[in-house]
C-alpha cells in the first residue's frame, strides 16, 4: 500500500542516517541542495542523527579536512562525520586521521575505491587497514558490481574486501551499497554470511523489491544499516521504502536506527 | 485527500525479460499486479510496454500487446500500448502513416524510440518521414536517455533533442531515465525544458533530492509525467514520492495524470 503520509509515519522511530553527503560537486547542480536545506528534510522526516562525508573529503585532502570540522559544528549534535581516507596521499592522510581522532571529530572513516582509483588491496591502503582494525574505527566503504559501463567500479568490487577481512578478522566494515547493481546485490549475503563484522546499507537507488527481506531472513537485521545517500537520493524514497518492508517491527527499528547507535556509540 | 489521486503510469514493462525471472511479468500475472496497483495505489491508468518488443522483435511484440490490450482484465485495468518503432517502417516508410493510424485504432498512444539498441537513426535528418506523421498527428514519442547515449560514455545527445523538439513542436517528447543516473543532477536537462515547449521528463528516477520540487518550481509542473519503471522499480515507491512532495494537490495531480492524459487527448487521429 503506498504511503500516504511518512511524515507522521516515523514520528516515533529513532532513524539514524549513516550515509549522507554534503557540499557541492561539479557535476551535481541542486537548485535548492544547500546544506542547511538537506539536514531540513532529514530531519523533516525523522532522522535524529546523520553521519556526512563531505564531497571536499572526496575530491581532495587537505582542504576537505579543513572544512569537514565546520560542519560538524554547525549542526552539532545531529551531525557526524567520516573521514575520507585517500589512498593516493597515504601518508598524508593518515596523518590528518590520527590528528581528527585526537580531537573526538569523526565516528568513522569512508574510503571509495572507484572516486580514487585504487583497489582496497592496493599497498596503499596496508597501513589503513592496520590503523583502523587496531583502534576498532568502523569503516564505510562504496562498493558495486563491477559488471557495470562504469568501469571504476571493478576497483569497489565487494568480493576485493575478502581477503582484507580474512587478515583483520575484527575490522568494522560497512559495504555500502551493499554491491550496487544486478545480482551483485544478492551475492553480498554471501559475504555477510561468512563474515560476523561486515555491514551493508542500501544507501542509493537500491530499490529492488525482496532484497532487504532477503538480507533479513538470511542473516537477520542486525548488520544492516539505513543510508540515504543524501543528496544523491531523496530520503522519502528511502524512507517509504523501508516502512514498506514485509519484516518484523523489531527488524525495521535495527535498520531505521538501532544498528547504528550500537556500531558508531551514540547516544539519544 | 491526496490518497486519492489519480496516477497514470506510463512506464511498465511486462512479458518475458530472457535477462532475468525476476523481472519477467507474464501475460496473467500482469494482469493480477495492474488491478493489484489499481486498488493499492490509485494506479487507474497504464501504457504498458512489452519486454518482447525490446528483445525480440518490435512488430511480433506490439501484435502481442495489440491482442492484449483488447482482453477484458487489461481493459478493466485501464490499460494501452507502447508502441515499438519497427525496422519494417523504415524499409517501406510510406507505409508508416497507415501503420501508425492501425496501431493507434488498436489501443497503442505512444511511440517508443530505442535508437542505439535497435539500431535506427532518431536523428532529425534522417527521421525526418516519421517526425513529420508524429507531428501532424501530436503523436507523442518517449526515447530513454540510455539510448541516446551513443558512445556508451554518457554523452548524452541533449542537443538533438533540442532540435527535433524545435522543428516538430506538436509533437510531445518524454524523456525517461531507465537504469541511467544521467537525468539527475545536470544542467543539460534545466536547459533543454528552458528552451523547448514540447519536452516532459518521465518522473521515475528523479531521485535527487528535492529533484521534482525544482524542476517544477522552474518550469512547471505540466512538463513531469508519471511514470513507476515497473518491474525494475517499486511502483509504491513512485507514487509515494509524488504523494510526500511538497508541491500542492493540483501539482501532484497534473504529474500524476493530468498531463498525460492531456497528451493523449491531443491526439488527433
């Protein structure tokens, strides 16, 4: 049945954000899409915290490090952030990551193997695996079928994590996107079957009828994150999209919000 | 209130998809979702389009809708053709007008264009026969934006579209998205609905945010037209996102149906 009215629908759930995008891009022309305009509509529907990685922290290192803080306080409270590790300036931002934990800025790291162009096994990226397995940092990374006409996306491949995982058994890693496109979506729960700390969200336009029932019924609801992929996708796809889901209540409350709190330690 | 709007979609995909079993819609089961969408999500109308016309061949897949259509569980659903361009007319050209006067008798109110994967020109020199009948007829075509990205690169050809909808302005053009992401995000599209009159862009994946507010808030809301993209995209999903806009009733309602409906009234066979 459609949903009529979302607004009221989530009034009473918490609804955690774990994928949002904020700032501009090039090729992404928002007529309305300032930041203060996107954290509104979060909010309007629900959502009591969110966690950004910022387009600068993509598309560059040190200016997106500087302007990721002023965010963060600007909307303090609601919002998080996720560092961008960039495995082409390794050292460097490496660097930048311990001086961001010091100061209690971030929950977490995102890396994206297909915006930088370096596989997740690439030597690049030992000492990241090392550092953020030690210290228990949760890690959200892009993955998608490689079988795709965008060919950056073999470097997101979801089953190039394998061995990563296999070596640092107590590495937090969130697939999101849980593989992105066709099959590849299915074959992730896989992975989740053989992997007790990998996560998936279905931030984006993962909108194929089953899938989430599919994750619930085979490996339950407690690795699976709500992510919107705000800007790119309008939160009231995601929403009605998970109030819609033929699962138990319990289920969709872990997906909308519980999971998260648990994983990144925040507090209501 | 709004739980009673009106939705007129313009995008279902039924019939046998060689790709994928999840993704094929037989002849029954077509039946049963388009009355399911009716009662459930006020889906009351549905040009429907069939999987073996994209697959397989054009003219066998649009003698099998033309049956379709005339049976009365698909009547009952409110059900007509897309219509696939077939390679035939372009061997015998002359004969499009009485074709398309047929196909149109038998319940078909739109014509799709897949230029790249049925390999024909959609260009204005050389379509130029067909743009002619579309247009003297206000005969609407829908083209999917994966088709005309020709190079694969996602160099979408925004200009020829600007030109076709230039010289042939009786003749309604809808874009729709498919799989692509290309009618997110870009000025080429705030461009080509500035300088055209005759362009609408099909509602299914507009998915930025706040992406239908914009576009209405700078062109209108007479230039969207629904459409759910089934079975590739939830149809609860599209309608919901018309039904959650922030755009008033008589908005939605345009997008939800009107215009589309408008479009096919103006046909003037």
């Amino acid at each position: 049945m459609v949903i009529n009215n979302l607004e009221n629908l989530v009034r009473d759930y918490i609804i955690v954000d774990t994928h949002v995008h904020l700032g501009p891009l090039p090729n992404l022309y928002m007529p309305s899409g300032s930041n203060s305009n996107i954290i509104k509509l979060l909010k309007k529907f629900g959502v009591k915290k969110a966690i950004c990685a910022t387009h600068s922290s993509l598309s560059t290192v040190n200016f997106g490090s500087v302007e990721l803080p002023s965010i963060l306080e600007e909307y303090k409270g609601f919002l998080y952030g996720y560092f961008v590790f960039n495995p082409n300036f390794e050292e460097l931002s490496l660097k930048i990551l311990e001086n961001y934990l010091n100061k209690n800025l971030i929950v977490g790291v995102k890396i994206h193997p297909s915006w930088h162009f370096c596989y997740p096994f690439d030597k690049k990226y030992e000492k990241f695996w090392d550092f953020v397995t030690e210290r228990q940092i949760p890690v959200l990374t892009h993955s998608w079928n490689p079988d795709v006409p965008n060919k950056a996306q073999k470097y997101s491949d979801p089953f190039c994590f394998e061995d990563i995982i296999k070596k640092h058994p107590l590495l937090k890693l969130i697939l999101a996107h849980a593989g992105g496109r066709g099959e590849m979506l299915f074959k992730v729960i896989t992975l989740l079957e053989n992997y007790p700390n990998l996560y998936v969200d279905f931030a984006g336009d993962i909108f194929v009828p089953g899938l989430i029932e599919e994750y619930v019924k085979r490996v339950g609801s407690k690795r699976l994150l709500f992510g919107t992929d705000m800007p790119w996708v309008d939160i009231r796809f995601q929403i009605a999209n998970v109030m819609s889901l033929d699962i138990d209540e319990n289920d969709k409350r872990n997906i909308l919000g519980l999971n998260a709190l648990k994983l990144f330690n925040l507090k209501i | 209130m709004e739980k009673n709007i009106e939705f007129f979609d313009i995008n279902f995909w039924f019939g046998e998809n060689y790709l994928s079993q999840k993704y094929t819609l037989f002849e029954e089961d077509a039946a049963k979702i388009l009355q399911k969408r009716k009662i459930e999500n006020n889906i009351n109308f549905t040009l429907i389009s069939n999987f073996l016309s994209y697959f397989y061949s054009p003219a066998v897949g649009n003698d099998l809708t033309s049956e379709l259509i005339k049976k009365d569980e698909f009547k009952d659903a409110g059900v007509a053709g897309a219509l696939f361009m077939e390679q035939e007319w372009f061997y015998h050209p002359d004969d499009f007008e009485n074709w398309l006067i047929k196909r149109n008798k038998n319940g078909f109110k739109l014509l799709r264009l897949f230029p790249k994967s049925h390999k024909y020109p959609f260009e204005l020199s050389l379509f130029t026969p067909f743009y002619e009948i579309l247009n003297s007829y206000n005969f609407p075509v829908m083209i999917s934006i994966d088709e005309l990205d020709i190079t694969g690169n996602k160099n979408i050809e925004w200009d020829k579209i600007a030109e076709i909808a230039d010289m042939y302005d009786n003749m309604p053009i809808i874009i729709e998205g498919g799989q692509s992401k290309e009618l997110m995000y870009n000025c080429f599209l705030l461009t080509l609905l500035n300088n055209t009159s005759n362009v609408y862009i099909e509602t299914h994946n507009l998915l930025g945010f706040n992406q239908v507010e914009d576009i209405v808030d700078f062109k209108g809301a007479d230039r969207l037209i629904f459409g759910s993209y089934y079975p590739f995209f939830d149809d609860k999903l599209a309608v919901s996102r018309i039904i959650n806009s922030s755009l008033d009733v008589k908005d939605k309602t345009k997008i939800a149906s009107i215009n589309m409906k408008c479009i096919i009234d103006n046909i003037i066979i």
